[in-house]
C-alpha cells in the first residue's frame, strides 16, 4: 500500500503542486522527484482529510463511558484544522493553490461502527502518518519550512497517538468484564 508521501513523489513537473497530482485523484503521476508545492499539499492533506477531521463533521454515536475519548478525538480534530490552516496559508504565501483533495472512501464505511473501532484506526493513521512524515525531510530538498513543517507535524501526530491510545486502554481496563459463559 501507498503512503501519501510515496504518491506525493508522483507528480509531475506540470503539475508544480497545484491540484491533483496523484493517479488515484486523477494527476498524472509521472514517477518524478515531488515539486515542493505538491508536498506541501500533501502535508495539508493529511491533516485536513485525516479521520480525525473527517469524524469531526460526520459525528458517530458517542456511549456515555467513552465520553472523555470523544473529546480526546475532537481535540486531535482541532489541531489538525490548525495545522492545516497554517499548511493553506504557506502554500499560498509560495504562490501555490492549497489542495487537500477529497477524504478518503474508506471513511463512508465507518460510520455505524464502534468509537472504540475508530479510536483503534486512527492511532493507526497518526503512527502511520508520522513514518511517512519522516521521509519529507529528504524529499525536501533544500525547504527548511517544509522540512520544519514535515518534523512538527510528525511528532504532534506521535504525541496524538499516544493520547489516545492512553486513553483507549484506560477504557480497556475500566471495562466489566463478561462472565465466562456469556460469550
């Protein structure tokens, strides 16, 4: 599977980060080194179209014991809405259009499930996204902000992580247990 930084090293040289350059949003994806602007965009993609964001405009059903999650998860969903106002903002300081592209499909099939379900996908997403921050440095080049960028969004996507996996597996002991022959 693709990280978004694997298909950020797809553009194209015509595509100078404005708009899709990706094949699956229909760019052209060529295999050439990523222009700056595109992975600016995608650094803005992966908070803007993140689940967390995505969970904070559909809003799942919320039982009262993972109340504190909940907000845990609205708060990671607030950050991101700040990081990528400040990712919108540089892009466009840099002459470029700001493009986060669409959520992911994935998402729609989610919404009747369990908060704890999601919890659990997005510490995947936060851990997976911060190994693909890692590569940004080098595809940078010589972008100390987006370098910058790429480092503080990487371990505030760590410390996300963190967050609510702590939270998640206090959940997890609280939790009654079921008597053996429940199940």
């Amino acid at each position: 599977m693709e990280t978004p930084i694997e298909r950020a090293s797809q553009a194209s040289p015509n595509d100078a980060g404005i708009g899709p350059s990706d094949p699956a949003r229909g760019g052209k994806g060529a295999g050439n080194p990523p222009m700056p602007g595109d992975l600016w965009n995608r650094l803005l993609a992966l908070t803007a179209r993140s689940l967390p964001a995505y969970l904070f405009r559909t809003r799942p059903w919320v039982p009262g014991r993972y109340a504190d999650l909940w907000d845990a998860m609205q708060e990671i969903a607030g950050e991101h809405r700040e990081f990528a106002t400040k990712l919108a903002q540089q892009i466009v300081r840099r002459g470029g259009v700001p493009d986060p592209g669409n959520y992911p499909g994935v998402y729609t099939a989610w919404h009747d499930l369990s908060l704890e379900f999601l919890a659990e996908r997005m510490i995947r997403e936060l851990r997976r996204g911060a190994t693909d921050l890692e590569a940004v440095g080098g595809g940078a080049g010589s972008d100390a902000a987006l370098s910058k960028a790429a480092e503080s969004l990487r371990r505030l996507f760590l410390d996300e992580a963190e967050r609510l996996q702590t939270l998640l597996d206090d959940l997890r002991k609280e939790a009654p247990a079921l008597p053996d022959d429940a199940a």
